[in-house]
C-alpha cells in the first residue's frame, strides 16, 4: 500500500541525512536549523501524520507525550513552548482515528500544562491521576525484579519516604539491581535515597521551586524541616501574619505542593520535594531561603 509522503517530506527537508550499512553505509540524522516562522508548520505536519496513517491502514493510533510539560520551556532565541502546545492542541482538533495521551512524572506541572484555566488543553483531557503505591504493592515489585532479600525496616523506611510514589521506587530498584545487591539494608536503601536527590533533585524539582513566589518558598523550607507543622508555627517561623501564611498555604494548596491534614497541620505533599529542600539547605545554606 502506497502511504502519502508528503508529511514525512517536509519534515526530512529539515534535516541532513548520511547513510551507512555495516562497514559502507552510515545514518546520520543532523536537525539544521528551522527558521521561527516554519516551526508551528513542521509542529502541525508532525502530529498531523499519525492521523493520515490510521486513515490509510484503517486503524486507531494512540500518539504518547511522555513528560508534556516540558514542551513548555522548549526555546529557539525566544520561548516556543506555549505555541507548540498550542498548535498540537489545533491538531488534536482535528483527530477522528488518533487519541493523544499525555502524561507527566510531577502533578503541579502537569496541571498547570493541561488543566489550568489559561492552558490550551483546558477541559479537554480526561484526567486520572496515578496514586502512589500500597505498601504490598512495593514489596512485589522489588521481589518481582530483585534477587535479594529485603528486612521489613527497610520496606517501612523505602515506604514512607519516597511516599510510595513509582517513579522514585524505580529509581531506587533500578540502582539495587545495578549494584547486584543481595540483602536490601536499611542502610542502602537511605544512601540510595540521598543519590537519588542528589542526581535527579535539581532536575526534578528546581524549577517548580523557581516558579513560585518567594514568600511560598520560604513557607515551603519551613514544612521541610519536620514531617507536619500548624498554622502559627509557620507564621512564628516567617514572621509573617497568619493571614498571610493562609494565603500562602492555600496557593500551595492549590499547585499541589503542600496539603492540610487532621487538626489543621499542613506537611509537603511529595516527601522526596522535602528532602530535597531540606538537602539544598545543607549544601547552600548561604544562597537558600531562611
């Protein structure tokens, strides 16, 4: 069957081929660079084919954006992101045998991509929402994947302080199966847990930390240093009144930073973000907030 190629053409014009087989023939892909004004076209033609290849083999394609808030901060000498969500979103539009799922490892951005009010996906995602993991959940995964055996304190710790959250589990099953480790301590799995916020922490959490005002970063490294804390404690802590700590608080709230438990005591909702704001406080605590 004969697909149109056209799509797949203009895309290609964009970019230096160079090919080679065993010891003759070499691939090389190199993007030249695309001119402003082409990129919303090569956007559209892009994710335009999916939707003509479905057509021509009479079939359903699912098209997957993993992390999609990172096309937010896509830049070519200016910020580009909100335009290419936005003509992906014109696109979408357009779908009859194509469904586009996007997902994302960090629910504040994800929401603000393509739940917020002023996101051109605005009500136009079925959301859900992966829960953390049980505590069962857990343990059947690293004895699905580890030859190792695991002490139930070291479940318990791996269990509350990485929230049971998968993608932070994986991390830490990941660096278990690369060590060959046979018994899983207590100890491998903290040390673990610090190499994990030390190489992934900044990348994970710091522009979020960025994107938010300063009194909420400041209300954020008081949470940090213990599990759980009240309204006037945060406002003794920040000198703050403790209307102005509720608003702060609510904003938290509302970006899926912090939430408020029994007896009106407030914590972080991601403990792995706590650690990590607790870390940066130990590194530089000349340069951090309070």
């Amino acid at each position: 069957m004969a697909l149109p190629v056209s799509t797949v053409i203009s895309i290609l014009k964009a970019t230096d081929l160079k090919i080679k087989l065993f010891d003759e023939i070499e691939l090389l892909l190199s993007q030249k660079e695309i001119r402003k004004e082409h990129i919303a076209q090569v956007v559209k033609e892009t994710f335009t084919l999916p939707e003509q290849l479905a057509e021509k083999t009479d079939t359903r394609c699912i098209l997957i954006l993993d992390e999609f808030p990172l096309l937010m901060d896509l830049k070519n000498g200016r910020k580009l992101g909100e335009g290419i969500i936005g003509a992906i979103r014109t696109v979408n539009e357009t779908y009859r045998d194509t469904i586009l799922t996007v997902s994302g490892s960090i629910r504040a951005t994800m929401e603000m991509a393509v739940s917020s009010a002023s996101s051109p996906f605005y009500r136009e995602f079925i959301v859900k929402s992966i829960s953390p993991f049980q505590k069962e959940d857990v343990l059947g995964l690293l004895r699905a994947n580890l030859d190792a055996s695991l002490d139930n304190e070291a479940l318990d710790y791996l269990y509350e302080e990485s929230g049971a959250i998968p993608f932070y589990i994986q991390f830490i099953g990941r660096k278990l199966f690369q060590k060959g480790v046979q018994k899983i301590s207590l100890t491998r799995i903290k040390d673990y847990l610090v190499e994990f916020i030390d190489e992934e922490g900044d990348l994970i959490f710091s522009q979020e930390f960025e994107r938010i005002g300063s009194k909420e970063r400041m209300v954020l490294s008081i949470l940090a240093r213990a599990d759980s804390q009240n309204l006037s404690s945060i406002a003794k802590a920040t000198r703050e009144s403790m209307n102005a700590v509720s608003r702060y608080l609510n904003y938290l709230i509302k970006r899926g930073m912090v939430r408020k438990r029994a007896r009106g005591l407030y914590q972080i909702v991601d403990p792995m973000f706590r650690r990590w704001i607790e870390r940066k406080r130990e590194i530089i605590p000349h340069r951090w907030i309070v």
